[in-house]
C-alpha cells in the first residue's frame, strides 16, 4: 500500500486540506465571536451553509457515479478556492451576508469532493487495505485539525484574519494541484455506460433499497446518529466552555485533546477488530460516545471537560474507520457515488438538526442540562436498535432450517 502514489497523494492532500479547513473555521468562530451574540443566530448563519450542500446533495451523488470522480474533484477543489474570495468581502465590508455566501459556496464544494473522494478510495488500494487506509486518512486529517486550529489560534494572536483566510486560500490552491497527480480507473467500462446511466436515473431510491438489503450497513447509519449529536454542536460547545472558564485558550487544548485522542482511536481500531466483530464495536464506540456527552455535564471543571472531548475524540476515532469500512466493502461500487452523497446529505441534515437545537438549547437551557438531554437520545438509540436487532437475531433462530 505504501508503495502507492495515489495513497501519498490522498494522504497529503488531505493534511493539506485540514489546514485550509480549519485555519478557515478558526476564522469564521472569530468574525462570529465579534459579530454575532446569540449561540442561536450563531447555529443559523452555519445553518445556511449546510442546507444548500443538502439541496445539491442528490445531484452530486448521481454526477459522481456517472462521471469522471477525478475531473468531479478538481472542479470542486476550485469551487473551494473561490470560496474563500468572499471572506474578503465580509471582512472589509464586516457584512454578515458576505459570510453567508461563503458557508453555501464552500458546502456545495464539500457536498461534492467528499463522497467523489470515499469512491475514490476503494479504487486506489486493496480491499484488505481499506480498513488501514481509513484509520490513517482519518488521522491525516486529525492532524490536519491540530496543526490548524493551534497554528490558526497563535496568528490570530499576532496576524489579521485577511491573513488567516490568506494561508486557507494557499491550503486549497495546493490541495487542487495535488489532486491533479492522481490516477485510477475509474468503474464505468464504456460498454456499461448507458446501462448505469438507466440505474442511476433511480437515484437515492436505489441507494435506500439497497441499504435495507445489507442490515450492517443500515444499522451503521442510524448509530452515527449517536456522534452527530456532539458533532453537530462541536464548536458551539467550545464557545460556549471558553465563555463559561473565562479561557479564549482552552478552545486550544479541547481541538487538541480530542484530535489526539482521535488519532490514537483510529491507530487502535484495527487491532481491535481481532478480538470482536466490527457490528459490535459499533455499538460500543457508540455507547462510549454517548458516556461522553452524558460527562460534559461536570464540564464545569476545566479537566472534566478535556476528558470528556478525549473520550469523544477516541470513540469517534474507532466508530468512523469502521463505518467507512463496512460502507465500502458491502456496497458494490457502482452504486459508491449516490451512497457517499446520501451519506454526506444525512450527516449534513442530522448537523442542521443538531446545530440549531444546540443553538436554542445553549441560550435557553444552557452547555450542561443540553448534554443530559442529547446524552439520553442516546443511550435510546443504542437500546432501540439493539432491541430490534436482537429480536431479528432471535427470529432467525426460532425459523426452520
């Protein structure tokens, strides 16, 4: 696998990425912090953003599978480097619009490049490699993410933040050349074109069918639920720990506590699957996570809560590896590009849900009966799915051979 140029060429790019990323978000939680004072009007501007990746997200799945994923990546990496222009705008201006503009045009970039980029990945290594690949791209981008946020808080100390979306318009430009070096075949033999042409036109419908034929990969959907819960309200979180300690620099150590705890998940979860099945890991990855939001109601003392974003940090390190995984090698391929897309619209629609809940319930509810609250939806998750799997389970059983 090593011996792979496109593995190194995914690899880089994508630390390059994070770094674009989240010198990018650093920013935009500071032209918020300065901007806007409610958490709610907060979740509704990032709100903007992600509805229209979901509204194109139907489109992008079926481009995807019909098109070249090579040329799909490169004129959505431009799409992300253009975006960046109108934080300019909003800065010079300080217009909030100029911001919204920014979150829809760089989420319709992503609503494209990430699924093109898990389709991607099966093509480039060996099935017995994915599981690796997913942990260590994963990581990459943890990396990414702690190298970011940290390097991106220290020059908003000392820099403008004209410079910081500066560095993250240089981070995409790198990220649109690399992209440009990579080769694979792609799964579209011109004698089966017009053929998945016709299978395509069902869009999301065949991806639904499809989902509830392979029981794995339906029931890894719904416990990523679980996750989204906290990551949908991620940054709020941070905000609002950093108002609540009267500290602008455990934003740092919280980015850095949970992406390390990440990393070490996600190193982790391949000598875990020896000793169980990755079905059950899901679910125990899962119930850590919702521990995790439950502990946050003690986040009131400063260690409580670093430990409680490095257990998130850990679960979600191992969760996400595995799911990817078993989308990938359960799914046949050609149906890889409206999966991704469908995956990517319901993370985003789930982040909407989340975001604009954690928005109100910061403002009226407040950070520690808000996470007792998404904690409990929880742990009803885990039990309801798993009551349902265990009756199927105890079905197949009682049935005649």
């Amino acid at each position: 696998m090593w011996k792979n140029k496109n593995v190194w060429i995914v690899l880089i790019g994508e630390f390059i990425a994070g770094l674009g990323l989240w010198f990018g978000i650093i920013g935009n939680l500071e032209f918020m912090q300065h901007h806007i004072e409610s958490d709610f009007m907060k979740s509704l501007l990032m709100f903007s953003g992600l509805l229209a990746g979901v509204i194109v997200g139907p489109t992008a799945g079926r481009m995807i599978d019909q098109y070249s994923k090579k040329k799909i990546l490169l004129y959505s990496g431009f799409g992300r480097l253009f975006s960046v222009s109108f934080m300019f705008l909003a800065i010079h201006f300080e217009n909030i619009w100029y911001m919204v503009m920014f979150m829809v045009t760089i989420q319709i970039s992503a609503a494209f490049y990430f699924p093109a980029l898990q389709s991607v990945i099966p093509l480039i290594v060996k099935e017995k490699d994915l599981l690796q690949l997913n942990g260590i791209h994963m990581n990459i981008g943890t990396i990414g993410r702690i190298v970011g946020t940290s390097l991106g808080g220290i020059l908003l100390v000392v820099m403008s933040l004209q410079f910081i979306y500066a560095l993250s318009m240089v981070a995409y430009a790198l990220l649109l050349v690399s992209t440009y070096f990579l080769q694979f075949e792609d799964t579209k033999p011109v004698t089966q074109e017009k053929e998945k042409k016709e299978k395509n036109k069902d869009g999301f419908m065949e991806v639904f069918r499809v989902l509830k034929q392979i029981p794995i990969a339906y029931k890894a959907l719904i416990l990523s639920i679980i996750p989204l819960l906290f990551i949908g309200g991620f940054n709020l979180m941070v905000i609002n720990l950093s108002e609540m300690h009267d500290d602008s620099a455990i934003k740092g150590y919280i980015y850095a506590v949970e992406g390390i705890a990440f990393m070490l998940g996600a190193f982790a979860v391949k000598r875990l699957t020896t000793y169980t099945t990755p079905y059950k890991l899901l679910y125990i990855f899962a119930f850590i996570t919702a521990i995790a939001h439950l502990s946050l109601f003690f986040s009131d003392i400063q260690w409580m809560a670093l430990a409680s974003f490095g257990l998130f940090g850990f679960a979600v390190g191992c969760f996400f590896p595995i799911m990817s995984t078993i989308f990938q090698t359960k799914i046949p391929k050609e149906y890889h590009g409206r999966l991704f897309s469908f995956r990517s619209m319901f993370d985003r629609v789930m982040f909407q849900i989340v975001l604009l809940g954690t928005g109100l319930a910061l403002d009226t509810l407040g950070l520690q009966y808000m996470v007792l609250i998404f904690g409990v939806i929880s742990l009803l998750i885990i039990f309801v799915s798993g009551l349902k799997q265990k009756k199927i389970d105890t079905a197949v059983v009682k049935s005649p051979a």
